[in-house]
C-alpha cells in the first residue's frame, strides 16, 4: 500500500504523450512485471534489465492493472498478437515469461528429462512450452494435489508423483514454482549429475524453513548439481513468449473471476484448488 496491484495487464491505449514507440490509440496492449529499467547501467547494456538496481515492478513499485487506467512508458507496453484473447495473454506477462525465462535457464537439450514441481498458473504454461521446444524431451511433474496432477497428465506430461515422491528416473533439469523449501529438497534428490534446479519464486516460506535441516550436501548437492534462481523478466522474455504462443497455438487454462471476487482467488490459490491461471475481469 498505497501502489495499485496487478502485475500483469491486457487492456486498450486511451491516449499516448511523447514517444508513443509506434503505438497509437485503440491498440491492444499488456503490460508485465517489469514496468521499467534504468537502460544504461552494466546490467542493462548486457541485456540482463530484469538484474537493473533500477528494475521496478508493475503493480509492486508502480501502479498495475487493478484500476481502470493505468501508465506505463510505451517502451514497455507489449503488442497482443490478434489470436490472443485478453483472458489467454493476460497470463503469459509474468507466469508465462518468467516460465519461458526458467526454461531456458534449464539449459536442457531436447531428449534430456525435465522435471517440474508445483504446477499452477506458470507451470501449466511451461509444460505446453516444453512440449513443442523439446519434442523429444520427457517431462515429470511433482504437484500436491491430485487434481494438479491429473491436469498435468491432461496437458501430456510423462509421469506425475506427490512432491516427496522420487521420480522414476534422474532428471536434467527441475523447474521449482512453489513459495516453499519442501520442494526445493526433494527436487535436489531427483537430478542427474550435474543436474540444474530453477527456482522461479520471488520468496520462499519462513514457516517452512526448517525443512532445509534435510538438506544433506551428498545425497542432494554431490556430484556438481546447481541451483540457480529466476528474478523477474526482460521485455525480451516477454516479447518471445508471445511469440511462441502465437506460432505454437499456446494458450493458458484460466479461471475467470470479477475484480470484487479478488479476495476469493486467492484464498482458492491458498487451498490449492487452482487448475491453470487465475484472472481477473475488471472492464
């Protein structure tokens, strides 16, 4: 508080001031997680804005999209390719870009085994990704609950087990999406060696801490295993993650919810009955 929330926003341009970036009045547009970034420090000039010390976040530093209008500098505003609807691109700002960018941060090869733990609004996207981007690759989802693990199974992952379950095979790569240490644990005892966990949270639990006491250096970390950690997105990120919806037909599950039922959404979140993403009508 006092900053508006929603960090990822598909709505119409009402009116542009200055440099306008080709946009004009009347185009569909979203706007995610990264509002803007400095552009000119050591970070920025490598491409890596979402590292920028200046990196600020919409709906977190900045105004999002829970209003009937917002801002955002044209630069960052991101054309929606025609075959997205609002509710379909809505998700692919920041589950779906920070899903892309975990993905490729896997280092995997197509055929080399992936596996995921949680499966929510970012992981059901990075299971359609996977498929068409390593056809051949096997993919193994880890997910609380059951209905999570049927939806899986739906969208053609390979096996689905409980978080603390071991997989049937050594993985090359986990992508972790949950706000919890649990998982991270578990998953460091499903990889190969040199195995890499990705973990795409902003913040993992405190209530849930103690679990690390589990974490045994040579049952989990021996033989070269890596964790790396996702923050935030590029324009980039996002720009390719349109792209590979639009060319691949990728479209995200979603739960449609009125603005007053915010709070219901996210208590549905918290019990874990959520199959693909949560999104909120506000028009």
């Amino acid at each position: 508080m006092p900053v508006v929330p929603g960090h990822q926003v598909v709505g119409t341009v009402e009116k542009t001031v200055g440099n306008s970036e080709g946009l004009k009045e009347g185009d569909r547009v979203g706007i995610a997680w990264i509002y803007s970034a400095c552009g000119e420090c050591y970070h920025c000039r490598k491409g890596e804005e979402n590292l920028c010390p200046d990196f600020t976040a919409t709906g977190r530093d900045m105004d999002g999209g829970y209003a009937e209008y917002m801002t955002v500098p044209a630069a960052y505003a991101h054309p929606i390719p025609e075959d997205l609807g609002d509710k379909e691109a809505a998700p692919l700002l920041c589950a779906g870009a920070i899903g892309y960018r975990s993905l490729f941060l896997t280092g995997i090869s197509n055929g080399e085994r992936l596996g995921m733990t949680g499966f929510g609004a970012s992981g059901h996207l990075v299971l359609r990704m996977a498929k068409h981007i390593y056809p051949d690759s096997e993919i193994f989802v880890f997910a609380r609950s059951e209905e999570q693990r049927e939806f899986a199974k739906e969208l053609g992952a390979s096996w689905t087990g409980d978080t603390e379950e071991k997989s049937p095979e050594k993985l090359h790569a986990i992508i972790d999406t949950t706000p919890a240490w649990k998982p991270v644990v578990e998953a460091l005892g499903n990889l190969e060696p040199a195995g890499r966990l990705v973990i795409n949270a902003i913040r993992k639990e405190k209530a849930d801490q103690d679990y690390l006491q589990k974490l045994n250096y040579s049952q989990h970390l021996w033989m070269e295993k890596e964790i790396k950690s996702v923050a935030n997105v590029t324009r980039e990120d996002v720009k390719q993650v349109l792209k590979v919806a639009a060319k691949f037909n990728i479209k995200p599950d979603v739960e449609t919810y009125l603005l007053e039922e915010a709070n219901r959404a996210l208590m549905d979140l918290i019990k874990g009955s959520s199959r693909g993403a949560k999104v909120l009508e506000i028009a």
